[in-house]
C-alpha cells in the first residue's frame, strides 16, 4: 500500500497556476461591455450632507450615472450584523450615507464609467457641501459626558455594557493584588489583494452572478439577497482566487449589495476594486481595546480571581460580527490557566471611526495578550520567576476536559509539555545566567514567554452566529476520478492540497486524482466558509465523514458484484477485497459499476457521491508556548530581536510545511502589532495611517529567523484529531515581545510599554524610570 | 488621445497605442490582458506589480506605460521557458513560499533580480532583495529558503555546465 500522505510535507497542488500568474483574482475577470465603479467617500469623520450636485460628473465623456444614497435607500437594504449582544443599540447602516455620514471613507456616491480611470476622474467632479461636525474619536473620551456623539439620536456614545459578577469576597482573600491597563491597538488587517466585486446581471436567465472577494461566499449570497430582495436561489457568488483575508473579508459589505443593484439597474456587467486607500477607511479594522485588568494572587504566585473590563472601540457601525470581538475575548480570558473566579464587564463604544471586526484572532489575541503580560507583572510584583507563575496555575493534563468559568470546556492539553519544549529549544536557564553577566557589563538582554490557549475550529453551531458546521460533498465520478466540493472557502490555506491528502489515504488514490472544488455556490453545496481556524478541523472533518459514507455505499456494491455477503469484504486501503478468495474491486471499479447501474444491489440508487454536514460538538482548544530574546540598546530605545522560538500544538498535522507557513505568517502579523502597526486617528476622526506610507507592515527585513517545534495532542472533538492553526502564531506571538522588552528593562522597574514598540516609546519610558 | 509605443513583453514584440497617463501595470493587466502582475497599493510601496524592464525590476504601477516605449519588459507569465518553471519559480513551490499568492508573481520576479545580481546571497541579503516586496501570508521565512534553494540550484546547473 501507497506510503500515507496525511502528515507528509507534500508540495501544494495550488501552487503552479500561483507561481506562473495564471490563476484569476475578482479584478483579473474581464467581461464584455463591462463597466466601472468607483465611489465618492467621506473625507470627513462625521458631517452633514447638504447636498450633492452630480451635473458635471454626469456630462464628462464616458460616465454612465452617478448613484446616491436616496436612490439606494429602498433598493440595496442595510448592512447585516449578525451578533447578538443583549440590549445592543444598533444604527441603521444603509450602504450609501444619506444626510450624514459617519466616518472617514463612509460611501456617498458611485460613478459608473466606462473605464476605471473614467469613473475616478469624474468622482472628483462631483460637489458634495458636507458640514463637518464633531466627532466621537477616542473610545475612552466618546465614554465621557458631554463629548461629541458618534450617533446623535442614541444620546450616548456606549453601543452596550455587560457587567461582570461581584467577586470582591474572593478579592479579600488575596495577599496582593495586580493592577494594569493595557492598551490593544486598532490594527488595519491589509490584505495584500484589497476587495473586488463583479456584478453581472442576466435579465434573460434572471441570474444575478456576483464574483467577490470574500471569505464566505454562501453567507454573503443570503445576506446580499436578504438586502437586495431578491431570490437566494438567483443569486450566484462566485469566489476565485482570493488575495489573502485576515478576516477582514469574513463580512459583507455594502459595496456587494450596491454592484448587484447597479448591475441590474445598468444591465451591465459592473466591476469595482478597491484602491489601498479604500481599503484602509472603508474594510474593517481589528482590536481596538483597552483593558483595565486587576487580579488576585498569593504569594507563591497562585491565582485566586480576575476583574477585566474592556472598553471596546467598535467603529461607527456594526459590520458582520463588530459587537462579538470583545465577547469572544471573554470566552478565553483565562488563557492556560486555572483561575477560578473572573468579572468580566464590557463597553462597547460607538466611534466615528472604521467598524472594528475580526482580523486574525478576533478576540482571542486581546485575551491572550492580557492574561500574558498578567502573567509577567505578577511574577515581578511577587518576584518570582515568570515560568513558575506559569506552571503553578496550569491545569494538568488529567484534569481535561477542562472547563472553565468563562463556560467553555477545553478539550484537550499539555500545557506544561509545550512550555518546557520551549523553555529548553530556547535555553531559559542558560539565558538567565547570561543575563546577569549582561547587565553587569550594562547590556539590557531580555526573555519574553507566552503560553497561548485558542478557540478554533469554530464551532458548534449554538454557540456560532450563523451555523458553524461545514459541509463536504465526494463524488467518485465514472473514471475514477474524485471530485471534492467543499463548503469552505480557502484563500492562501491550502486546503486544495489539505483535503486532497486526505482524501487520498482515505480512498487510497492519487492526489493528482482528485480535484477539490470550493467558492462557487453554484457548483458548491451551501457551506459556512473559512475563518476562525475552521477550515480543517470542521471542514476537513466533513471530507472525512462523506468518504465513510461514500464507503459504505461502495461495499455494499464491492459484496453484491463480488457475489459475497457485504461482511465478507474489507476495505484494503484502495478497494474493497472478499476476504480470504483473492477477489478485489479498486474503489475505480466500484465507480464504473455505480454509473453503470447494471450490477447493483436491489433499490440502491445508482451513482457514487456522498454528502456531509458535519456539526463539531465542541470547539478545539490549540495551545503553544512562545519566546523570544531581545537586546535594547537603552540609548536610542531600539532593540535586536535575538531569537525567537515557537513551539504549537495544532493536534494531529495534516501536512506540517503548510502548519509551518500559518506559524510564521501568523507570527508576521503578531510582530507587526507588538512591533510597528497601528491605525491612529486623530482628534477629529480623521486616519493618519491610511496608506502603506504611514502604516507599518513587517518587511523582510523586520523579521526574525522563527524556529519552529510541536508538540501533538489531538482533540477528541474530531476523527482527524487536528485543532487548527491559522490563528495561532498571531496569538501566541504579540506578548512575548513586550514581555521581552519590559524584562529586558527590568533594572529600571519599569512596568509596562504599550504596542507598539517603537524605539522612541521604549526610550521615553526609560528617561521617565531615570528620573523616577 | 492615443500615443504609439512600441514594447517587447515576454519576448513578443508589438506596436500599442495608449492613453498618455495610463500606468504601465494597467496596460499590462487591462490592454494585453497579462493579469499575472497584480496591484497591491498602487503607491510603489507593496511591489506586487514589480515586473522586469531591461532586465530591471521595477514597481509597473509608478511609471507610465508611453515611458516603457521601446522596452522589453518580462511579467511573471514569461519567466517559465519552455513549460520549465525558472528556478525561482520553483523554489517557491519546493519551499512553500506563497499562501494566498497575490504578492508572488511581484516577489519572484525580485528575486529572480536579486539572484542577476549576487547569485550566492546570504539570507541577509536575500531579505535586503526582497524588501520592497510585501506580503501578509507567510512571514517571509519560506520566502527565503525560496531564493536560496533557487540559487542553489542555479549554481549547480551553471557548475555542470561548466
């Protein structure tokens, strides 16, 4: 038998039409007659719209119309948000402003022309009297009375507010108590392919076809449909290649509900691309939370309870999911640890800002960055070694499933194992004694540790907005060959190679034999999409369950033209054999007689082809341990990254290059929040980091060398045993480098830097501990 | 409105007539329809749109495409000779140096610039090579064993050859 592929680093079948620029991204589709879109924004955070005078647009050579938001107001809906927050105050969010508009890049108008540079030359032709009001910046200012309010009618700037439980009893039991704020800044997710959509409209097959790039093409068809009012059924959304997402296009936008209204209205196929500028005001932004954090410890380090309250910058409007990024913050407070009581409250601010939503993480790299640096300032208010903090406040690896008091259970850990890999790849001990004869010599090196839980494979559906099963049809077709159509819709993760592994070893054919179909709803049953390290775990698990079904169906056909009992044959790991006579049909063969239908048992249906809609009963918990070395130069406040050392527990790996690329990426956009990114508005609203000229991403250059190790407990959740893994290097990574920083500084007493770490912040808080 | 211009694009030579103002990148894309160069910014900051021109690597979305009159200018598309990817090429497939893809088509034709160059670069200078190239997905590192692999492989060849 064919050496297993699943486990193996086998090279990713996406990747020849990747390298040779064949493939096609939404604005690589050309279509006849085809026309331009492209929209007159807000250059103000909030201001009243006075009027809107389109004459000279609309007399320049090659304009087709020029689209408001009066036009649009009964005909495209408004943009859906699907969390559910208790006493959610909820702005009607139609897709282009009408008397008002509410933050920098809030759409006002659409050009169609006949070519791109036609449709932005007559954007500017437009007179827009926008009367600029105050707006609503700072979240934490927007919660003081009398600021300017994002949305006048609400009376308040707070969107919602959860209190946490009273747990002061447990709070006097504490012989200290740990006191932080902690800063999350808004990042701007930056994909490297900004958003596209196409609109076509085929008034004779009454056919709306919309390509968009998009993380969840079904969802996105039932929501454009629910907003245009037009038939689900009609309504076809085709993803093709999709340029990276970050959970910034787990959404949807009103641009996706306005294409398809102009396209019907045209009868024109309509395209539009975001420029980089657009896609910095006007897709969402992620984090964007402060944390005032108070825990309760022993002296030996123990933790008895933690109060943690957020207050949430959500943006002006809720997008798909804004108002649920600090719930799910709170759904893994604790991180890795036991800590029995915790008060959670929550602010949920309106700003005159981009919306906040998920961008990699969503959430959980706030939490995880709390509870991580938590972990340091205990160890130094108790003067304790921080491994020890950690590992006296594990669970142990008998003691899963774990549930803790934030209401989910984990499913499986070994938390210590990940941390002393770690420890040991990155020589912790002998990195303290080095230390010591460093700052003798006056060098300022420094360790930084986290110790990572996440939620992935998103999830059981009760707990998730919108279903969180995936779904996975396998058809044998008549040759032999398969055909996988998967629900989830991968951009960058490889599951065309992933699923393709292993649905190899399960029906014991070849990878270049199978072909795995997704992003077309058309072609592909209705799925959930990839987001939330979802993809294989759900999906991958829903590929698996359809071969078994598809399995089942092929045995009975093997026994009935083996001319044996239905137990007398075995699957022999690419057919199904009749025990002990030397008679085998491949799985091939199986195919051909199912077409065939000549040779089938009584009342079976012909064809081979199975279908599966796999509900996970719970979510997986990954887990890791993360650190990493650095030296500050204490006079200009720059630091080396020394080393960096990642060790991530994803359970069972399917194809562990790929797990390696999501580690590195992961920690790519990690480093960039600790280190460099940060989306800052000012006072008035207005984005000062709205290209890549302002707003840092790590470049080559900026990166460390990552070495990469596992650990692997597989989740009893899922038969494949894998976890996920897209999310984990973000997660893992963005409290090391502070950590490492502040420990590095430690001679100074110094407490905390918020992210960024920029040279001139790590210098100031040194001038200040001088001084102090 | 239109302007002649003569250009030699993945060996094929042609006359084109274009808008005066129209970016190189959009030419390419929109008029001879090689979507291979992909836009990432539009500003000359992401390099996706990096094409070869002369032999140069440049950033197609900073110059016009009437300042490229007379050029021959290489896009991703005609990189591979033959059906055999270049080197490069393959080293990012070997090495999983792409994800989601949108940035490749830029970084390839990067380092194929840098391996012109230096065709035995350390990894620090790989990175100095590629660092007007972004990308979001992969952290860089197997971007690295990329090039690296490329040139390993280029140097063996050229030492059988010789």
């Amino acid at each position: 038998m064919a050496q297993k592929l699943v486990g193996q680093r086998v090279k990713r079948v996406e990747d020849p039409r990747l390298i040779t620029g064949t493939s096609h991204y939404v604005d690589d589709i050309h279509l006849p007659g085809m026309l331009y879109a492209a929209f007159l924004r807000s250059p103000y955070a909030h201001a009243r719209i006075k009027s809107i005078k389109a004459d000279l647009a609309l007399q320049h050579p090659g304009v087709v119309a020029v689209i408001t938001g009066k036009e649009t107001k009964d005909k495209c809906g408004t943009v859906p948000c699907a969390a559910a927050v208790p006493d959610l105050k909820r702005p009607t969010h139609y897709c282009l402003a009408l008397d008002r508009a509410y933050f920098v890049g809030h759409p006002v108008a659409i050009v169609i022309a006949n070519d791109r540079y036609t449709a932005r030359d007559a954007v500017d032709l437009i007179d827009v009297d926008f009367e600029p009001l105050p707006a609503a910046s700072d979240p934490e200012a927007a919660l003081k009375s009398g600021a300017p309010l994002a949305h006048p009618e609400f009376r308040t700037n707070l969107a919602f507010k959860t209190e946490g439980a009273d747990i002061s009893e447990i709070f006097k039991k504490a012989d200290k108590i740990v006191k932080q704020k902690l800063l999350n800044q808004r990042l701007v997710p930056c994909a490297m392919e900004p958003r596209g959509v196409i609109a076509h409209w085929l008034p004779g097959e009454q056919q709306l076809t919309l390509w968009s790039s998009t993380q969840i093409p079904h969802l996105m068809r039932t929501q454009v449909a629910l907003m245009l009012g037009f038939p689900e059924n009609r309504l076809r959304v085709i993803t093709p290649e999709v340029g990276g997402g970050f959970g910034s296009k787990l959404n949807v936008y009103a641009e996706e509900s306005l294409l398809g209204y102009v396209s019907m209205k045209l009868k024109k196929p309509v395209k539009w691309i975001e420029t980089r500028r657009e896609n910095f005001t006007g897709t969402i932004h992620g984090r964007g939370q402060v944390a005032e954090i108070e825990m309760a410890v022993k002296n030996d380090g123990t933790i008895l309870g933690m109060k943690y309250h957020i207050v949430s910058d959500l943006g002006a409007y809720h997008q798909l999911l804004t108002p649920a990024m600090p719930i799910l913050t709170g759904l893994v407070l604790t991180g890795s640890y036991k800590i029995p009581s915790v008060s959670l409250s929550v602010s949920g601010v309106f700003t005159n800002r981009m919306s906040t939503d998920a961008y990699r993480g969503a959430g959980r790299p706030e939490a995880t960055y709390m509870i991580e640096r938590m972990m340091d300032r205990i160890a130094q208010e108790l003067k304790l070694d921080p491994v020890e903090v950690r590992k006296k406040n594990f669970p142990k690896p008998e003691e899963f499933p774990f549930a803790t008091p934030m209401g989910v259970v984990y499913d499986s850990g070994n938390y210590t194992l990940a941390l002393d890999k770690c420890l040991e790849l990155i020589g912790y001990q002998k990195f303290r004694q080095e230390q010591a004869e460093a700052r003798k010599q006056g060098r300022h090196i420094g360790i930084g540790l986290s110790c990572y839980v996440e939620i992935c494979a998103l999830g059981p559906s009760p707990a998730m907005p919108a279903g969180g099963w995936e779904s996975a049809t396998v058809r044998l077709e008549p040759t032999g060959k398969v055909t996988i159509l998967t629900g989830a819709s991968p951009h960058g993760q490889g599951q065309e190679t992933s699923f393709a592994q292993i649905a190899a070893d399960e029906l014991g054919v070849k990878l270049e034999d199978i072909i795995v179909v997704h992003g077309d709803t058309s072609i592909v049953q209705y799925g959930i999409g990839t987001f939330g390290s979802r993809a294989t775990a759900v999906g991958g698990t829903a590929v698996y369950e359809a071969i078994n079904k598809l399995k089942a169906k092929g045995k009975k056909i093997a026994a009935h033209n083996l001319g044996v009992e239905e137990n007398a044959v075995e699957w022999d790991g690419s057919g199904f054999a009749a025990k002990g006579q030397g008679k085998r049909l491949s799985i091939g063969e199986i195919a051909l007689a199912a077409h065939l239908a000549k040779m089938l048992p009584q009342d079976m249906e012909p064809g081979l082809s199975a279908t599966h809609f796999y509900e996970p009963k719970n979510f997986t918990f990954p887990f890791g341990a993360h650190a990493v070395t650095v030296d500050v130069d204490i006079e200009t406040g720059a630091f080396k990254i020394l080393r960096y050392v990642a060790v991530d527990d994803c359970g069972k790996v399917i194809n562990p290059m790929m797990v390696d690329g999501q580690v590195h990426g992961g920690i790519a956009q990690g480093l960039g929040q600790a280190l460099y990114e940060e989306a800052v508005y000012d006072e008035n609203g207005q984005l000062l980091t709205g290209e890549f000229m302002d707003y840092a991403l790590p470049r080559t250059t900026h990166m460390p060398w990552i070495e990469c190790d596992r650990t692997e407990t597989p989740t009893p959740v899922n038969p494949l045993g894998v976890k996920g893994v897209g999310e984990a290097g973000t997660i893992g990574s963005t409290p090391v480098f502070v950590n490492a920083v502040v420990d590095a500084l430690a001679p100074f007493g110094i407490k905390h830097i918020d992210m960024p770490l920029k040279p001139e912040k790590i210098w100031r808080a040194i001038q200040a501990a001088k001084r102090a | 409105m239109g302007h002649k211009i003569q250009l030699t694009i993945n060996g094929n030579s042609a006359e084109y007539e274009v808008e005066p103002r129209m970016l190189l990148v959009h030419f390419l894309r929109d008029h001879v329809s090689l979507t291979g160069t992909h836009i990432g910014c539009e500003t000359g900051i992401c390099g996706a749109c990096t094409v070869l021109l002369n032999g140069e690597a440049i950033k197609s979305c900073m110059i016009f495409a009437v300042q490229a009159d007379g050029a021959e200018i290489i896009t991703i598309e005609g990189l591979a000779k033959d059906e055999k990817l270049h080197a490069v090429q393959e080293g990012f497939w070997e090495h999983h140096g792409l994800q989601c893809g949108y940035c490749t088509p830029g970084m390839i034709i990067s380092g194929v610039q840098l391996l012109k160059r230096n065709s035995d670069p350390s990894d620090e200078e790989i990175r100095h090579g590629l660092v007007g190239n972004l990308c979001r997905c992969t952290g860089y590192q197997h971007i690295v064993e990329a090039v690296r692999y490329a040139a390993k492989k280029t140097n063996e060849a050229a030492t059988k050859e010789g």
